[in-house]
C-alpha cells in the first residue's frame, strides 16, 4: 500500500490526512490524535501552526509508521513510550501495565488520609510495582519517605527503576524482583498494590488498547479476579506495622469479595474510595482491632 503520508507532504497537511485516517479506524478525537501523532514524531505544539506549510522531509516514515500503529489501536502513551500520572512523566513498556487516571485515586485516597504525616520519615511498600507510578507518585508528595516497590516480572522491574532514577528518586526508593512478600521484611506504615484483577474469561472482551498492549500478567486475576487479593492478604497482616494502613485498587463489582478476603486475614476494611466515574476503586483498611474486654458486672 502506498504511504499516505509521504517526505513531499506539508505538516498542515498531513495532519488533515492523518485526522481522517484515525477517525475511520474509529480512533476518538482523530482531531487532536493527528496534533499527538505530530508532537511525538518530533513537532513541537507551535511548529503544527508555524510550520504548517514545510514538508515532512525525513520525519514523514516515523509520522506514517506512528500512524499505522495508532490505527491499529495501540495508545499513544505506548506509541510515545511515555503515560503522564500524577505529576510526572514516567516511560512505560510493552511489559508494565499503562498507568491510567483510575489508578490516580489510589494516590488520593493515601494523601487524604496521611496528609498529617508527609514529614514522617514513613516506610512504603508497593506489591506489582509495575512502571512504579504509584511509589514514585507517593514519595514525591513524602520527601522523608522511603519505598520497596516489588514486581515478579524482570522487565517491569528495569522500567520501574528507570522512571526512580529519572525522578531523582533513586536514594529513596528500591525496586525488587519477587512473587509478592517473597523476602520482603516488614514493617511498613503503608501497603499499596494495583494487582491483577480481571477475571481470565473477560480479557478477550476488554478494550482492545488494553487487552491487546497491556501485559496479561498485569490483568489477569484468574477465574473470579481475586486470586491476587487471596495471596496479598495474609502478606499484609505480616509486613503492615501495628499502626499501618493499607491501600488496594479493585475492580468494578469487587469491594464486598475483597473486604471479605481481607477480613478473613485479620484486615479491618475501614474506608472504600470512587473513581471520577462514581466506581469504588480503592479499598484501605488497617489491621483488626482486638475487641475490648467487657465492664458489665457479674462477668
């Protein structure tokens, strides 16, 4: 097939092109995509104006092979290598889960509860660290906080590194490879974990930027979506510190399942958190209470 887009083709042009290209693959917002396609070819945001009559010259393969695969549905932020969360830019890979806004409720709900306590010299641990957004995100907001952040993947863990060192984080944060509390020592102030948690049969059925770019190993929960919860539990009980509270991110439909994993553990679930689409998306609780031995008289 003949490239569309071409070294002879003007930017302003091509973005025209690329627009119409991307709306007919059912791309949302081909508008704005075609500027992004731009952008990460090498335009800076000005140049899609100023140099909207100059011909794409050399750039033109790089701008049709990043087109090709954004028609092909693969995210921008794969495309770019690069997912904007919280309040930094943090290189993603093929082998770590695309860190996205849901994700950022977590962030919250941790900085709500524990505003008080950002100059505590607090110990975090991040259970499937992924790109490491989360610990990064947190230690960021905590400058006298230090992190663990765990993945059973190798290639994740080498992404999660890089984005600690790029932040200027590398003196606070260590990034280990294990399956979940595998040599981890306690304790921790505070847990955090964005597991697996789709159920196996609904993978297939996902959006296909998800199910097709996200790595299985990040999303697949097993049969009923809670076998990462079922193994996190009594880690959690272990490594959390008297006074320490933990934070989950859930699925949809998920709470009442998971607290009742995290009770049978010996977990409180003390406070469940919604997304911007009104979906409770993080669970946080704390270890139980013993109960108080009664007063009444005669006992």
């Amino acid at each position: 097939m003949a490239w569309e887009i071409d070294p002879a083709t003007p930017v302003g042009v091509a973005r025209v092109r690329l627009a119409r290209r991307l709306a007919a693959a059912g791309i949302p917002a081909p508008e704005r995509e075609a500027a992004l396609l731009l952008r990460a070819a090498g335009f800076a945001a000005n140049d899609l104006i100023t140099l909207a009559e100059t011909t794409l010259g050399d750039t033109a393969a790089r701008v049709e092979a990043f087109a090709r695969r954004r028609e092909s549905g693969e995210p921008m932020s794969r495309i770019e290598g690069l997912r904007g969360f919280w309040r930094g830019d943090f290189a993603i890979s093929r082998d770590v889960l695309d860190p996205r806004a849901d994700t950022e409720t977590l962030v919250e709900a941790v900085l709500e509860v524990v505003a008080a306590r950002s100059a505590d010299p607090l110990r975090i641990l991040d259970f499937g660290v992924g790109s490491g957004a989360i610990l990064c995100a947190l230690l960021g907001e905590w400058p006298q906080a230090t992190g663990l952040g765990v993945d059973v993947s190798e290639a994740a863990a080498a992404v999660a590194r890089v984005n600690v060192e790029a932040l200027g984080l590398g003196g606070r944060a260590e990034i280990k490879v294990g399956c979940w509390g595998d040599g981890v020592e306690g304790p921790f102030d505070f847990i955090v974990s964005n597991p697996p948690y789709v159920r196996t049969g609904d993978i297939t059925g996902l959006d296909r930027e998800v199910r097709e770019h996200d790595p299985w190993l990040a999303l697949d929960g097993g049969a009923d979506g809670l076998d990462a919860y079922r193994a996190l539990a009594p880690e959690i009980l272990r490594l959390l510190a008297l006074e320490g509270q933990f934070f989950l991110e859930i699925g949809e439909g998920q709470a009442s399942d998971v607290a009742r994993i995290l009770r049978a553990a010996g977990l409180d679930v003390t406070g469940a958190r919604r997304d911007l689409s009104g979906v409770e998306r993080v669970l946080s609780g704390r270890r139980s209470r013993p109960c108080a031995p009664s007063n009444r008289s005669g006992e």
